[in-house]
C-alpha cells in the first residue's frame, strides 16, 4: 500500500458528523419555513431571481450548486481506484447494488406509489414530475456523506474511498444514459442535449476543478489538505441551505394547498434506503466479506448524492417543479433514515460475523 493511499484514507475518514450534518433535517424544515413565508412575502424577488438564466440554467442556482458539490468532491481521491483490487467481492456487491438494483428498484417504487397508491392524494400535473425526480436521486451513489456513515460504523477506510472513487468514476458516463433510460421507461421526455448539459456541469466540470484543487492542496502537505477541508467544508451545506430557501419560496403555493405531498414523496425513498441497504449488507454477508466491507458497501448503497440531484432537477425541471421538490425530501429524511441503517449495521454485527 502507497503512503499516498495512507494519507488518503486519514484524510478522507477522520470528520464524524458535524453539527450540521447531524442537525441536517433540522435545517431542511427550518429552509422550507423561511422558503415559503419569503416567497410569500415577497414573490416578485424570487421570480427575478428565477430569471437570470443562460442557455436555461439559472445562474444563482448554478453557483449555489458548484459551492455545494465542488468542496465534496475534493475529498475523493480518484488515484484510490487501484485499491478496489483489495475487496473485488464487496466492490462486486457496491457496483450491483448502485447501478444495477438502486436506480431500477426506484423507479418502480415511484410508479407504484406515486403513479397508483398514492395518485389520487398528489396534484395530477405532477405525477410525472415526482416520478422523475424520485429516479434522479437514485441515479447517483453518495459521495461526501458515506465517509461520515462508514466512519460511524467502523467500516474500511480504504475500502470506503475506492468505492467511492469508483462510483465518481463511473458517474461521469453512466449517469445521464440510466436516467434517459429511466424517465423514457416512464413516459417523461427530457433533451438528451439537457440532460448532457446538466451532467457536464454538475458532474464533469466539477470533478476536473475538485481534482485540480485536490492536488494542489496535497502538495502542500497532508495538513495544509486538512486546514482546508475544514474551511471549506461548511460552504457546502450552507450554499445547499440558500438553494432549498430559493427552492422552496417558488414551491410554497403547492405545499400550503396540499402539505402532505412531502410526507408522501418520503416513503418510496425511505423504502428504497432500508431495501438497498438490506441487500447489499445481506450479499457482502453470503459471499463472506468482512463486516468492516460489508458496512460501507450497504451504506453507499443507500443514500444519494443529493446535491446532484437537486441540481439536475431543477435544470432539467425548473424551481417549481415536482421532480425539485421530490429531490429535497431526500435531503430531509437522509440524516435520520441513514443513522437508523448505520445503528442497525452496528448492532447486527455478531450477526453478521456469526456465518460470515
């Protein structure tokens, strides 16, 4: 093992949660109060906010965006890739689970609940548009808070970040196909040129600038890397806070008028983190991985890199839009539902070493 992987798996896994990733649920229903009573107050701010737009991407959002992913993204170490050698079984388990179940698991569950159980309690003109939304969180793995699951759960630090590399990696092509694929299957048309864009943007562009930042930093030192990280780390909640603010000042009218959207939004998605997670910790159990595998594997699995989520609703469907609106409650109920999975991991240990 390189010292350079050393220091990576030190530097990517030391944080456990900070006060605001603990408290991230807090601080969603906090922006979704402030959201609504501004965009009540004063609706002309934000509808001019909305419109500074170029080539249809909303310039204030695009910069929130880019503060919140950017910082992330400097954590992941894309020269770990080389270690996925190391576990090829739970990396087998990560990759299935991500790409070939996740996605695929979540799209049925929107159009089972969205589309038939839940239809005639949902505004008609959104059934699409939560269906999508809903598909685009589930379209991409985790990247900045899996550190802080495995690192509550024991798990391998080096192991965490080459999946994680891995899935970054793999992210930058698979991501726009399985959604096109995805929202075609649903019958909700979106520009492959958009849907490039957004991916482009949010994904391409940002990776590049993390890795540059990322090297440059590293040169420094390991601990001019670490002083920095926990500068910038806060940027990233707070630009996501400022854009739910936004988000939801366009959204309040729907909200008020029928405020048990969210709470119905939140079941598929809750579904999908106990069943993602089940199946992947149950797989790495039955092909003998290590618990310590077996933890972070199942828990990439189960959240979402929400912050792409929200940035690709809201380009490809806008502020008011049912897809931007599904995106947010994944971020409300990711800090709650994922500890629950990180306690059950924990205490179903002697378990899962029992047979393993």
């Amino acid at each position: 093992m390189s010292v350079r992987s050393e220091q990576a798996g030190r530097v990517n896994t030391k944080p456990a949660m900070s006060f605001f990733e603990r408290y991230l649920s807090l601080w969603v229903f906090l922006c979704i109060v402030a959201g609504i009573a501004a965009g009540q107050v004063a609706p002309g701010v934000f509808y001019r906010i909305g419109a500074i737009e170029f080539a249809q991407v909303n310039l204030p959002v695009g910069l929130l965006i880019w503060v919140m992913i950017v910082p992330m993204l400097v954590k992941v170490d894309l020269g770990a890739l080389h270690e996925v050698k190391r576990h090829v079984r739970g990396i087998g388990v990560t990759l299935f689970v991500n790409w070939l179940v996740k996605p695929f698991s979540m799209a049925f569950l929107a159009w089972l609940f969205i589309r038939h159980l839940f239809a005639a309690m949902l505004p008609a003109d959104q059934l699409d548009s939560y269906v999508a939304g809903l598909i685009l969180l589930a379209a991409a793995p985790c990247t900045a808070m899996v550190f802080v699951w495995s690192k509550l759960s024991n798990g391998d630090p080096l192991f965490t970040l080459s999946q994680v590399a891995l899935n970054d990696t793999i992210m930058v092509f698979a991501f726009a196909p399985i959604v096109a694929f995805l929202l075609g299957i649903s019958a909700i048309v979106v520009p492959w040129k958009t849907l490039v864009t957004s991916v482009v943007l949010y994904i391409v562009i940002p990776v590049i600038l993390a890795q540059i930042w990322r090297n440059r930093l590293l040169a420094k030192g390991t601990a001019a890397f670490e002083v920095t990280m926990s500068k910038i780390g806060p940027w990233s909640i707070a630009a996501l806070l400022a854009t739910l603010v936004l988000l939801f000042a366009f959204q309040g009218d729907a909200i008020i008028k029928q405020p048990l959207v969210i709470a119905l939004l939140a079941v598929p998605i809750v579904i999908q983190v106990f069943f993602n997670s089940a199946l992947a910790y149950g797989l790495n159990r039955a092909l003998g991985e290590s618990h310590s595998i077996a933890c972070p594997s199942a828990l990439i699995g189960a959240s979402n890199f929400f912050e792409l989520a929200v940035a690709a609703a809201i380009s490809l469907f806008g502020f008011q839009s049912g897809a931007a609106l599904a995106t947010v409650v994944g971020v409300l109920v990711e800090v709650p539902v994922m500890l629950l999975v990180v306690r059950v991991v924990m205490r179903s240990r002697r378990w899962y070493e029992r047979c393993a």
